[in-house]
C-alpha cells in the first residue's frame, strides 16, 4: 500500500490555514481592544497631558522622542495587557475564548459609558455606577451577536492613532518640543565674571522686614548678610502675578504679552541665557519654565521624562476611576502638582544646585529658580520637614484679614522662609569654599510676592503684598552693603546684569540698568491673570513703598527661634512655663487632640518631624472664634493656635521645647487681658482616654 503523495501537503495546509485564521482572529481582537482602550485611556490621558502644557514645562524638559514613545506606552500597553489576558485565559479555557473577549470589551465599553455619564451629567455615582453594568452586559452581548459591532470597533481603532497625532504634533503640549529660534548669541562681553542668579519663588519682600526697613536679622541672618555686602533694590516689583510670566520677565527684560506664551525656549528665544551661552558655560536648574534651549542646557540631568509622564497618566487614570466628580483644571494644577511633590523636592533641588557649584576657570553662569519659600508650607527655619503643611492650602483661601487661618498660613510661611534663609547660607558658603565669592556677580530676586489670607490675586488691601519683591545685586569686588530705592521693576534685572557685565543686549527691552538714570516713580503697571489672559492693572508706587518700609511680620525681642510661633494678641505666652498661669475654674473647656500619638516617640534628631504639628477641637465656657489655644509641650508654651469657626485649632510647636521619647503636650484656652493672661485647662471628654492628661 503506497501513501497519497497529495495529503501530507493537504494536512499541512489545513495545519497553516488554521494557524493563519487563528492568528487573523487574535490580531482582530487586539484591534478591537485597541480601540476601546484608546477611547477609556490614551484619549483622556493625552487630552490631559497634551492641554496642561503650562503645568508640564514645570516639570519636563521633553524630546520629539519622549513625546513619541509617551504616546505609543498609552496607545500599545493597555491594549496589550486587554489582549494578554484574554489570550490567557483562552489557553486555558479554550472553548471559552470568544466569550471572554466579549466580556473584556463588555467591561471596557461599560467603563467607557460610566465615565461619559459621570462627567457630562449630575447623576450621583450609584446611578452611573448602574448605567455601567447595563452597558457591559449589552456591549457583551452586542460584541457576542453582531459581527458588524466588531467591524465597528476595527474602523474605530483609527481613533486613538489620531488622538496620538494631535498630542505629538498640535496639541497645546507640543510647544515644548524644539527650540526653535533658540541659539547662542553672538555678543562681546567687555567686563566677563562668574554670574549667580537665583530666582525664588512667592516671595514678598515685607516678610523678610523688622519695621524699620531693614532685614530682620535676628530671623533672616543670611539675607542680612547678603544686604550687607550687595546693593538692595528696596522698591523693585514684579510685573506679573504668576511664575509662567514673571519669571520670563525676569530673563528677557521684555514686559510679558497679553497671552503669555508656555515659558520655553522656543517662546522665549531671547534671554539671559542665550544672551550669554555663546561664551559662558551654563549650570542651569530651571524649576517651572524651560527658557534654556536644549542646546545649551540638555547636557544637565533633567530625570526621566517618559517615567514622569507615565506616572503622571497613572495619576490621570486614577482621577478617572474615582467615582466622585472631578475637573481636569484642577487635576492638572493641583492633583498631579500636589502628588508628583515638586513642591516638596525644594530642598533636593536646592541642595543639588548647592553640589553643582564647582570652580571655573571660564566665565560660568549658575542659575537657579527654586520654589521656595513657595506653598506647600512644611519645613522648619533648620530645614527640617515636617512633614506635610499644618493644613492644605484649600482651609487658608477665601478667609478675612486677621482670621485664625490666615494667622496660621502667615507662621507657616515664615518657618518655611527661615528654612530659604538657611538654604541661602549653605549658598554662600560654597560660593566661598571655592573662591567664587568675591569676583562673581551675584543677583538674587523673587518672581511675584503672596498675601495673608492666602493670595496672589493683587487688590488695593494687597498689593504691597503681592508686587515688591526682594532684588540684591552684588557687583564683583563689592564688599559693603548699599540700599538704593530707586524705582524698579522685575524687566530691569536683566540690564542691569548686562550693565555690570558689559554687554549690550541685542534685542529691544523694555527694563533699564539700574545703573542709569531712574525713572519716576508713580503708578506701577501689574498683570494680573484671567482665564489664560493678562489684565493690566495699576497700582500707586509711592503709598505700596511705604507699606513696605514699615511692615514686620514677627513680634520683636526675646529669642528669635521662638518668635514666629508668637502668633496673636498672646505671642508673650510662648516660651513660658505654664505653671504660674494655670487657673482651675468650676467648668474646664473640653476638647480633643487628634493625633496624640505622634508626641509618644519622638526622636529630635530626625530630619523629618512631623510632632511639630497639632490639631484639635474646643467647646465649652469661655470658647469662641478667634479665642487664643496654648499649647504646652513638657509644661512650657510651645506655640499658639486660635480657634476657627467650627470649633477646630490647628498649631505649630517649637521644635526645640520637645524631649527625646515620650512628650506631654496639653491644650490651654487663654483667658484674660494680655497683660495678665491664664490658662485654663482644656479636659478630655468625658469616657474617652485622654491623649495628654492635662499638667505642668
């Protein structure tokens, strides 16, 4: 019997027709994944991403390919672990992997039709939630049952290939990708010397004032040092209220438009650092704007950017699947902000800034734009941490001058402020440890100012507030201090640089050196943001100076590290031992401290301190808005709270009244004059086991 030379070629083919059908089926599902996935993913993430370029330039400096390869990791990866899964489970139940694919692209398309829902209507999330199940089992069953529903989903899959495009090329992101015009400039520099340049951040010059118009040197010892060797420029002001404008002002010289453009280098062509690239190596950390063109400044570390970027889609994708509502303002300005904590890395900037300083034996410009002393306000005048702020930022908006919370954002920030004072001294220090002091052109100034209650927005209560901030300039060679209260604007900064410098700046400014003939002082012109757009405002220079000249924010005398927790009509209190002031009336004030374990293993040598924080609540005889907490640490006041309007206090204490271990720390309501307050005990309510039993 001889074989059939036709059926072993037969059997093969039926063989590879089968793996090719096979192979066509799984590639369609894959389509079909991929486009319901780009539709509940890479849609939203990139519309997100792509529209918060002003947020993004804040924290990337970007290629064509980052932007390529962050946009292929959304459209590929989420389809591919949709077609994984299901391919695996087909393996495992073979005779089920069709009905596993549509249950997959059942619970997309369901996911899909709970967000649509959620954000367009204001059905509460149980009805959305149940609109959802509806729509996985009929997307299951049309999926299942309808061969053109499938034909569908392939036609669509072009969707997300086209929101890709748009990300890459049009969207409002995509003006962070090149340089454009951005080149070195051709330029002489007749006088050249190691610049230093930090740009800080929400910074209003009266906080750093002991009323008399001078630095408050017991708070503030390094500004104070730093006055006393630069020239001052008391009465400069920014031109603008936000960071994405003020700063570029700051680089140009150039007053900012109306429409302000994301601060690159593409937009920004033109800046101190092409103005000096051409013949200066550049040791640049921009914080929130990438005016450096990557010719210049690519070479320096800027972190992973597709690694932010995916983090920062994770963060988007968990914004989705909350099942409250949201608002992708809000997410892009403060949820990814807040909780990729560029904020909170000020301290690794700033230090990183600090260990880039080396000697030079050609011209060197170091430039640093840090956020600080910039809210979040959490650190310590030593540069401790403590943690997370003593609230968020949302208690402080919106409350009346002299609230309790405005009192505690103002104490907050000025921890916070001490903390830069003590950054600026390990600055200066290196500076000199390298022998780049003497000779080097050093300018530190300040973007915009911030107001108390917490505010950026400028108004006639404000604007001294918001508009001066701090300008030192020390000239190379200079040794003594100098105050000139001149007129000046942010826009002269530049000129004034090159002045020192001289070079000519090749492009038309609208600042002046600070070295030439000043200008009249009158109405100072401020733009303020509405909606993306700039509204000019004006403000009268003369009556905003004089403000400033008298203003102190901390009480005087006694021992400067506790002065900022003297907050209120009672600041005397702090630092004092309780004892004496005690008073046991019939009827005690009865409340809670929150979080008493924090104070039972505390180890003051630690970085991080988060003891350093209090809350609690009051009730009772005597309690009312804006009635005065202390707060004992070991029987000694260690810092004042003022009760809000929904019986809460929420303090900051003395780091160095704490004990290693276990710490007492006791709530008093202050009651009588100020010159001859007492203490009243605030007691546990009754059947509750008391955090800090109440002592002296």
């Amino acid at each position: 019997m001889t074989l059939d030379p036709v059926q072993p070629s037969v059997a093969s083919g039926g063989r590879a027709r089968g793996r090719s059908d096979r192979a066509r089926e799984e590639f369609s599902d894959f389509i079909e994944l991929f486009a319901l996935t780009g539709l509940l993913i890479a849609q939203p993430v990139l519309n997100f991403l792509g529209n918060g370029s002003r947020y993004m330039v804040v924290s990337y400096r970007l290629t064509t390919r980052d932007f390529i390869v962050f946009a292929l990791l959304v459209l590929l990866v989420p389809a591919v672990v949709a077609w994984a899964v299901g391919a695996i489970l087909g393996v495992v139940w073979p005779g089920a992997r069709r009905r596993t694919h549509a249950v997959i692209c059942g619970v997309l398309l369901g996911a899909i039709g709970a967000n649509f829902v959620k954000v367009s209507t204001p059905l509460p999330a149980a009805v959305y939630l149940v609109l959802a199940v509806g729509a996985a089992i009929l997307g299951m069953r049309l999926v299942l049952g309808f061969a053109a529903v499938r034909q569908w989903l392939r036609f669509l899959a072009v969707a997300p290939l086209v929101f890709a495009l748009l990300f890459v090329t049009a969207s409002p992101a995509s003006v962070l990708l090149g340089d454009g015009a951005a080149h070195p400039l051709h330029v002489t520099i007749a006088r050249p010397a190691r610049v230093v340049m930090i740009v800080l951040d929400e910074f209003q010059e009266e906080s750093l004032l002991d009323g008399n118009g001078h630095v408050d040197a017991a708070l503030f010892p390094n500004f104070a040092a730093l006055a006393n060797t630069s020239t001052w420029y008391r009465n400069e002001t920014t031109v603008a209220e936000y960071t994405l404008r003020a700063v570029p002002a700051i680089l140009t010289g150039v007053l900012p438009p109306l429409n302000a453009p994301t601060p690159t280098a593409s937009k920004y062509p033109k800046s101190l650092f092409t103005l000096l690239g051409g013949k200066y190596r550049l040791n640049v950390h921009e914080t929130a704007e990438t005016v450096c063109p990557d010719v210049l400044c690519s070479a320096l570390p800027v972190g992973n950017a597709v690694s932010d970027l995916t983090h920062d889609g994770l963060l988007v994708m968990r914004n989705l699947m909350d099942l409250g509502k949201y608002s992708w303002d809000h997410h892009v300005g403060f949820r990814i902000g807040i909780e990729r904590g560029q904020e909170f890395q000020a301290f690794s900037a700033a230090q990183s800034f600090i260990d880039s300083l080396r000697p030079s034996t050609e011209p060197t410009l170091d430039y640093l734009h840090l956020l600080l002393p910039h809210q979040p306000w959490r650190y310590l005048g030593d540069g401790r941490d403590a943690g997370a702020p003593a609230v968020p930022l949302e208690y402080l908006l919106s409350q009346p001058p002299g609230s309790p919370r405005a009192a505690l954002g103002r104490e907050m920030y000025l921890l916070q402020l001490q903390a830069t004072d003590w950054l600026l001294g390990q600055t200066i220090a290196k500076l000199k440890a390298i022998g780049a002091w003497d000779q080097s052109l050093v300018v530190l100034t300040a973007d915009h100012g911030v107001s108390f209650p917490f505010e950026r927005y400028a108004s006639a209560h404000n604007f001294d507030q918001i508009l001066w901030t701090p300008l030192f300039v020390k000239a190379p060679s200079q040794a003594t201090g100098a105050i000139a209260d001149r007129p000046a604007l942010s826009i002269d900064v530049l000129p004034t640089m090159a002045d020192i410098l001289g070079v000519k700046i090749p492009w038309k400014v609208d600042g002046r050196s600070l070295r030439g003939s000043p200008r009249t002082d009158g109405e100072r012109s401020f733009m303020h943001n509405d909606a993306g757009l700039g509204i000019q405002t004006k403000f009268p220079g003369p009556l905003g100076f004089a403000r400033v000249l008298h203003a102190r924010d901390a009480p005087p005398g006694g021992d400067p590290r506790l002065r900022i927790y003297r907050i209120g009509p009672y600041g005397r209190l702090v630092g004092q031992l309780v004892g004496p002031l005690v008073r046991n009336p019939p009827r005690h004030p009865v409340g809670t401290i929150t979080s008493p374990g924090d104070f039972e293993h505390v180890d003051p040598a630690t970085r991080v301190v988060p003891w350093t924080r209090v809350d609690g609540t009051i009730a009772g005889p005597g309690v009312a808005v804006r009635r005065t907490v202390a707060l004992a640490v070991n029987g000694r006041i260690a810092g004042l709270a003022i009760v809000d309007e929904l019986s809460q206090y929420h303090g900051l204490l003395a780091p160095q009244l704490f004990a290693s271990g276990h710490n007492n720390v006791v709530a008093y309501l202050v009651v009588g004059r100020r010159s001859a307050a007492h203490l009243v005990a605030v007691q546990q309510p009754a059947g509750r086991a008391a955090g800090a039993a109440p002592g002296s």
